[in-house]
C-alpha cells in the first residue's frame, strides 16, 4: 500500500524534537508505546547513506521492503507535540531508511561485500502521519556492519522543513533472536551492543529514549516496533 503526500524539503528548521518515553505498557489504542512523560531525543547524524526521495510520489509507500527478504518488521514512529501535552501531529512528513540483512543500504556503491546498491530503492520509505500522528513502515529487520549498532535513521519534516534527525535501536535479547534466524545466521550476531556504540553513548543517559518497544507478532511471524517522538512546536 502506497501513501501519496506533497510535503517536501523546504530547508532546514530550528526545532527541537523529543521522545515520549513510555514508562510502563498500559495497553489503549497503542499497547507497544503506553504513558510517559516528554523527553528531548537526541539528535544523530543522517549518517553516509540518506536520500531525498520525496520528489517522487512512489516513495510515500508504507511497504519499503521491496524484494528484500528478512524477519518481517512493522515500526510505527508517533509523531507528537512536546509542548502540547504530546498531542499527535497530523501530516508531519517520516523518511525512514535502514540497511538489509547483508548490511547493505539501497542507492550507494562500495557497500559490505563489495556490493553496488546503485540506483535501488529498498528499506528507503516516506509516510505522512496520520490522525493519531502514528507513520507505520512495513519492512524487514535491519542487519548489521562492522562498528555500529543494530539501527534505523529517521528523519522528520514539517511545513518549515527538516525537524529532527535521529536514529533508533532495539533490545539486545530481540536482536540476538533475529540474527539466530536462518536469513540472518550465516553472519552471526552482531559484535558491536547498543551500549558499545559511540552514537549511542552522547549524550549521556540519551539511550533510553532510542530504545524501540518490541513485541512479537504470530500473525508475521516477526516484531512490531515502536517509538513516540515528539517536536516541540
């Protein structure tokens, strides 16, 4: 299923994006994220990788695996108003982008392997958020290369332009579950830990608010992801 928007980059903003940290799962409409208190999220670079797609309406898309096989992943990032009681944000434009299984990123050459990802699209997506500010990706759960965490960058957008530029990383004991699978084994577990990465350790105690909730999902067999993010507008 594909989402068209007309949201596109239109220079860089000054605001300043928080975290909802979710201090307990409370169940409600959005089980994975429950009730806390806003909390600044730390900025991360975009990283060597990004790219703009939002030229081209075919990227509004809420499925941005493409032929990429893999654990099956829904994440769904919140976008919230920190300075309104985390009240959600309508149409606030999320680009999303990870590596697959092998640790490659779509659209650039050199990758691990050698491989030329030149001119490909997958794990690249856009979504404007909806009523309840919720952006949801259907994708595959990111692999992993040598010297970072298990991650995926996000970026978000307003009318005035770029938001915020973060990334997100997931739970330790959902990782080693993953990287056990058969698409994910022959490149064993991933020897840099969220606690070892240098992004993640500035600022200090910052993580936790990087942190996805991860439950497991029968019907796909694979993980819904969350995480609540909020702009101080």
């Amino acid at each position: 299923m594909k989402r068209v928007g007309s949201v596109g980059l239109m220079g860089v903003g000054g605001l300043i994006m928080k975290a909802c940290k979710k201090d307990s799962v409370t169940g409600g409409e959005d089980p994975l994220l429950g009730e806390g208190s806003c909390i600044l999220i730390p900025r991360e670079t975009a990283g060597p990788f990004p790219l703009n797609l939002s030229n081209n309406p075919e990227y509004f898309r809420r499925d941005i695996a493409e032929d990429t096989s893999g654990v099956p992943l829904n994440l769904t990032l919140k976008v919230v108003n920190a300075n309104a009681g985390c009240t959600p944000i309508v149409n606030a434009r999320v680009d999303v982008w990870h590596c697959d299984t092998r640790g490659v990123y779509s659209g650039f050459s050199n990758q691990p392997g050698g491989v030329n990802a030149s001119g490909q699209t997958f794990c690249r997506g856009i979504q404007l958020s909806d009523e309840n500010g919720n952006a949801t990706f259907a994708t595959v759960y990111p692999g992993w290369y040598p010297g970072r965490a298990t991650h995926i960058h996000f970026q978000v957008f307003l009318n005035n332009g770029l938001a915020a530029t973060s990334q997100l990383a997931f739970p330790e004991e959902i990782n080693t579950a993953v990287f056990n699978t058969t698409e994910y084994s022959a490149r064993g577990q991933n020897p840099m830990k969220n606690t070892d990465d240098g992004l993640f350790r500035s600022p200090a105690n910052a993580f936790q608010y990087q942190l996805t909730n991860v439950i497991a999902n029968a019907a796909t067999g694979g993980y819904d992801a969350a995480l609540q993010v909020g702009i101080a507008v």
